[in-house]
C-alpha cells in the first residue's frame, strides 16, 4: 500500500546525447514512502518513440545528487559557494583585467555541440560583440568539421542528411563508411533494417566488427586510415566500367576529368595493398553503387577523426557525383553527427571561421551583414580566430590568458591530453559553465552552474537537419541558471546589456532566425509555435509558409555556379599519419561505447549507464594478445610517443590483428586521448584520433 502511486507528474523533453534527438517523457511518480522516476519514448518524425539505453536512464545524471546548484569561486585552492552577484563582480573584474594587461584577444570562448541552436548562436555573439575576442571555436570541431569542410566544398553547404531519413529503406545499396550507427544512434537502425529487407546491399567500412558491420551484407576490415585510398579504389572500377551518369556529371558539376585522370593513374593491386581489402571486395562495391539506380553513402568519426578525413569525405562525395546519386529518392550522403547538436552548432556562429546562418567570417559581405544587424561597426567584428586545439596551443604560449568554457571538457576530449591539462593550468582565468566539476571544470577559478535537458528549453537540429523544440517543463534545481541566462548575466556584467536583453530562450531563437535571414542554414520560416505544431522542421525554411525541405540540391548545388566540385583526393594524405614500427607496433583507433556519451561527465553518473560500462578497455586480437604476453581481462600498459595509459583487455576476435581499439569515455588516468597526436587535418583542423602508434605490454602494478 505504501508504494501505490499517488500522484504522477509527466515532462516532455528529448534526449540529452546523441544527434537523434529522441523526444521522450520523464514521469516522475510518487508514492507515500518514495519518488520514482522513468523515461518512456514519444513518438516524432525521426526516431518514432524508440529509445536507446542512454535515454532512458538520462535523468539520472539530470537529478544526480553531484549537480552544482550554486556559483563556486576558488579560494585557496577550495571550491567556495557565493551569489550569483559575487561570482559575476569575480568574472568582471578578472576579464577586465585580463583584457588591459593582455589585449581583447587574450580572452577565449571554448563552445559545446550539445547546447541549443540559441545558446550557440549567443556564444558567437558574446565573443565578438562582448570580448571582442577573435578566439571562440567548440568540441565541435573535434567531432563534425571534417565532414562539414567536405560537404560545404562540394555542395556549397552542409546539412546532415542531403534527404529526408524516410528516404533511407528504399536505396538499393547503401554505404556505412566509419560509422557504427548500432551502438551510437541506435534508434536510427530501423531505417537500414528495412532497407535490408527490402534487399539493398549493405556495405560497412571498419577496422573492426560491431553490431553495425554484423548487420551489413559486406564488412570491408579496412585497415586503420586509407579509406581515402579505398575511395580512389571505387572510383576507379567505377570510371573504368563506365558505370558513370554522363549527363550528371557534365549538368552539375566541375571537376570530372582531373578524377578521371588520376585514379587512371592507379593500380587496383596497389590499392588492395594500402588499404587491406581485397580486390573483388572492392570491385563488389563499386559495381553495386555503379549499378544501381539508387544508394546512399553515410559517413561518421571513424572517416572524418583522421589527418585527410575531409578529403577522404571529399572523395566519397566523387563517387555520388560520378554516378549521379544526389538530388533524387534515396540518392544522397548522411553525416552521422554524434554530439546532440552536433549540426545546429555548427551553424549559428560559434565556430572559428563562422557568423550566423553559416555565414563566413572572412566573407566581406556577410560581416557587413551581421555587423549591421548586431548594431556594431563592421570594423570591430573581429576576424577569424584558432580551432579549438590551436586555442589550447595559444593558451600554452600565453596569448590567449582568460577561457569561458561552456559544458565541454577539453581536458578528456583533446588529443594530447596531458599536454592539454597543462596548457589551461597556465590560465590566468578560467570560468566553467558545467552541470558537474569535471575534469576540466577542477581546474576553473569559478563554476557556473547549469541546466541540464530537462530544465532547459530550446532548438536543437537533428542529424537529419530537422529542428526541433525540446521543452523544459521542470524548474533549475537551487541556483542553477540556464545556459542562455548565464551567458547575458555575463555580458551584462560587462556592460554590454544593450545587446543581451532577452528574458526567453524564445526571444534568442526570434533574433537567431532573423539574423539567419537569406543565409545557408536560413531558420527564419521556423517559430516556436510552428515547431511545436509540426514537431520539427529541416531546414532551409526561408519563409513562415515554408514547409522545409526534405531533399536539397534536386535542382541545383548551393555554389553561385549551381554545380557540385568533385576534386582529386591523393590516396596518401598530406599530413602523414602514424604509422607504425618496431618500438609501436600496433595501430590504435579509439570510439564510443552504447553506454556512454562523449567524455562521460554526464554517463557516468548514471548507476544504470556505469552498471554496463563502469570502466574503459583496451580490444585486441587473442593472437595479438598472445604474442605480447596479455591475457584476457587483465591490466594493460598502452603507450604512444605522448605517454601511457593503463586499462583492461578484451580479447577478441572482431578486430584486426595489427590494430587495438579504446573507447575514449573515461577520465585521466583511463584517457585514451592522451596518446593520440596533436596533427591536425590542413582543411578543417580536425585532430587524427582515429591513426596512432602504440605498443601494449601487460601492466604490473608492482
Ligand atoms: Fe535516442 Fe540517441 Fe538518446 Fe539513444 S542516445 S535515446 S538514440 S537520442
């Protein structure tokens, strides 16, 4: 009797991780001795009421008792709790100073792709409008920018799904390239499901066998960071069959004969070689995609987190040129962004080289735009900055002196981690805006403390494109204040009130559409009420009648010219790639696990999250395993040219034997990423994650 439910309490919301953005109900249901807590899926147009594990479990790290409910300055060493005026007067005093000692450039804007549409829109402004800093970049980059670069340089934009995802089960051959859409999107899976019953050919691209390769019809084990070569190998086949669309290739696009010439230049054999797949592998999927009147190509880190992964993006897209398979049912390219924003971040302004609607920063007409519509002279708009990891090097040589970093932790997410601990030590000032003390946010002078999902409202732009309004039905716990709140108390403090005036996440997102008036990624057709109403829209929405669109380039590409530029992509990157040799034998790539998202500041608060991963692991080959002396399920030493970490093994025989895999969701001392290299892809600055060179020898803990 005592635990019959006497009052139940339902919030609306969506999911907190990955780029699905599953919508989802927390029902909170109290009984006279106890309050319980379950989140049940909704249905909406993207994932139809699925949910993942993650979901399911994620109020747990929105109602953890380790939540900051209150302002916190370091003093001595010690977290302190004060008012929200102490730490603002704190933030005021130290940025103003920091900025007459240093310049307007000493300070520094560190973003996030898991905040909403406004407040990423809010941090490009804050930067250039309230610390007239040239320096704001985000996780993002880490995560998305190689494919981002690729498509805006073919297409002339970028938006995660060229078509509408329904469109998915009805391509005839679909390829997964570096993406493991079974435990990181797995609400998603249905799609492909279908699609294989309706007997498409499946083709997944990875180093090792996981639920998603399982599923496909051909797992090409590639080896670790050749799929550009892979790619050239394709197209090859491709051309010399002539299984080309002529009339696409001369109606819509430029760059054909360069192609042409160069994988004519190349030998099957060679690129059998490099890349470890076998010829008649590659010539099945090139005759599939030739073919067939129909196919998709998806992308994810496992191409893009590499030194040439936008070329190797790039070079993907030449085959969907070259045959024609863009622009029509389920003919198109999918960027499978991970982070839960992962696409809307990346298109308000927050980036490096970016202004609002996918504006350039470097472009002279959109600045003058923007400038003109934030009220300031185009003279004090400030220029390009650094990527995220180049922001961290300008910190270790003391340019940059002051950080505000929202709900990202550079610590664990960088490559060269124990580099990147040591260079933010070097801060004069750091402010971190976190829902935790994570890793990163220890090193803070003062924690701002945050809203989680359930409490914040906002947009956020799926993997697809579509925008949706996630709704924020609970109250902030004690002091905690919204992400978009907490940005304008800070701008206000600095005197810049008149810009940051908004007293709803609502008013952000009015002026964000606006400001995303006749740009790329163009919002202006969206309200509130209309998200609601149609649970979601994808954009471009230029107008309040637009429907949005589910299939873009149909006519034409978004270049001034109209066509898509199909480039020569080397088979060996520019910048060259660990490989590996006597002293590091081994190649090791890292990922993600079902259970956890990104670093894990949130998972791993989870009980239920923690219960099923509570620890990283190193996988590896059992012969592998067997020549350096570890057995399984004991504690491995593993070691790159920047350091060591020390986890578990498991033995298994779905990875390749000269390669070891890391999930990279632990802290310090279990971070992966402290072993990665710091070499950065020329295009898009994205960190190669994906290619090291270790060596691995049982751990003695004496
Ligand atoms: Fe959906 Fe992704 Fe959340 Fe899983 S993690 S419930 S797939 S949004």
């Amino acid at each position: 009797k005592e635990r019959q439910v006497q009052s139940e309490k339902v919030y609306n919301t969506q999911c907190p991780y990955c780029s699905v953005q599953c919508q989802m109900q927390l029902i909170e249901q109290r009984s006279v001795t106890r309050k319980t807590y379950k989140t049940v899926g909704k249905d909406n147009p993207t994932s139809k009421g699925r949910l993942c594990v993650k979901g399911m479990n994620a109020h747990q790290h929105a109602l953890h008792k380790d939540r900051i409910t209150q302002p916190l300055v370091k003093i001595d060493g010690e977290f302190i709790p004060v008012s929200w005026k102490e730490a603002l007067e704190c933030i005021r005093e130290n940025v103003t100073n920091i900025q007459k000692e240093d310049g307007y450039n000493a300070m520094s804007v560190y973003g996030s792709a898991s905040i909403t549409n406004e407040e990423a829109y809010l941090m490009g402004k804050f930067a250039r409008v309230a610390l007239k800093t040239k320096y704001i970049d985000y996780n993002g980059r880490l995560c998305m920018s190689s494919a981002a670069s690729a498509a805006s340089a073919v297409f002339g934009m970028d938006r995660g799904l060229t078509n509408s995802i329904e469109e998915i089960p009805y391509a005839e051959t679909i390829v997964l390239a570096g993406t493991n859409i079974a435990e990181c999107q797995p609400t998603i899976m249905h799609y492909f499901e279908q699609a294989k019953e309706n007997g498409a050919f499946i083709v997944a691209v990875d180093p090792r066998e996981t639920a998603t390769t399982r599923m496909a019809d051909l797992h090409i084990k590639i080896k670790p960071g050749t799929d550009a070569a892979f790619a050239n190998g394709l197209l090859k086949v491709i051309i010399d069959n002539d299984w080309i669309d002529r009339s696409f290739i001369e109606e819509k696009s430029i760059g054909f004969e360069d192609v042409k010439e160069y994988v004519a230049s190349l030998e099957l054999e060679d690129i059998s070689a490099q890349t470890d797949v076998p010829v008649k592998e590659i010539r099945r999927v090139a005759l599939s995609l030739g073919e067939k009147e129909t196919g998709m190509i998806f992308t994810a880190r496992g191409v893009e987190q590499q030194t040439d992964g936008s070329m190797a993006v790039r070079n993907l897209l030449n085959i969907l040129i070259a045959t024609g398979k863009l622009g029509k049912p389920s003919c198109g390219y999918g960027a499978i962004t991970g982070q839960s924003n992962g696409q809307g971040a990346r298109e308000h302004g927050q980036k490096a080289d970016q202004l609002p609607g996918y504006r350039s920063i470097e472009n002279e007409e959109h600045r003058a735009h923007i400038s003109n519509f934030w009220g300031i002279a185009e003279k004090d708009l400030p220029r390009k900055g650094a990527s995220a990891f180049e922001m961290i090097e300008k910190v270790d040589q003391r340019e940059i002196t002051g950080m505000f970093l929202l709900c990202s932790n550079p610590v664990v997410s960088n490559p060269n981690a124990r580099f990147v601990k040591q260079a933010l030590q070097k801060l004069k000032f750091l402010v971190a805006v976190d829902l935790f003390k994570s890793e990163t946010a220890q090193l803070a002078d003062v924690i701002l403390p945050t809203s989680s999902y359930l409490e914040d409202e906002g947009t956020m732009t799926n993997l697809e494109g579509r925008v949706t309004l996630r709704e924020a039905s609970k109250k902030v716990p004690g002091e905690a204040r919204h992400d978009w709140e907490i940005i304008c108390d800070v701008a206000k403090s600095l005197g810049k009130e008149e810009y940051f005036s908004f007293s709803s996440a609502e008013e952000v997102f009015n002026e964000l559409r606006e400001a995303s008036r006749g740009g790329i990624a163009d919002y202006y057709g969206m309200t509130y009420e209309r998200l609601r109403k149609k649970q979601g829209i994808l954009w471009p929405c230029p107008s309040l009648d637009h429907g949005g669109a589910a299939r873009i380039f149909e006519d034409s590409f978004a270049h001034a010219d109209g066509r898509a530029k199909m480039t020569v992509v080397p088979s060996e990157p520019v910048v060259k790639k660990e490989e590996t040799c006597e002293k590091y034998p081994l190649y090791l790539t890292t990922g993600r696990v079902m259970a956890h998202y990104l670093t894990g500041v949130q998972t791993r608060k989870s009980s239920a999250l923690t219960a099923r991963e509570f620890e990283s692991f190193l996988e590896i080959h059992p012969q592998t395993a067997q020549q350096y002396h570890i057995r399984n399920g004991e504690l491995v030493r593993i070691e790159s040219r920047r350091g060591g970490i020390v986890v578990r093994s498991k033995c298994t025989e779905t990875i390749r034997q000269d390669t070891v895999f890391v999930p990279f969701h632990w802290d310090e001392k279990q971070n992966v990423n402290r072993l990665v290299a710091e070499d950065l892809d020329p295009n898009c600055r994205m960190p190669g994650f994906k290619v090291s060179a270790v060596k691995v020898a049982p751990y003695d803990i004496n």
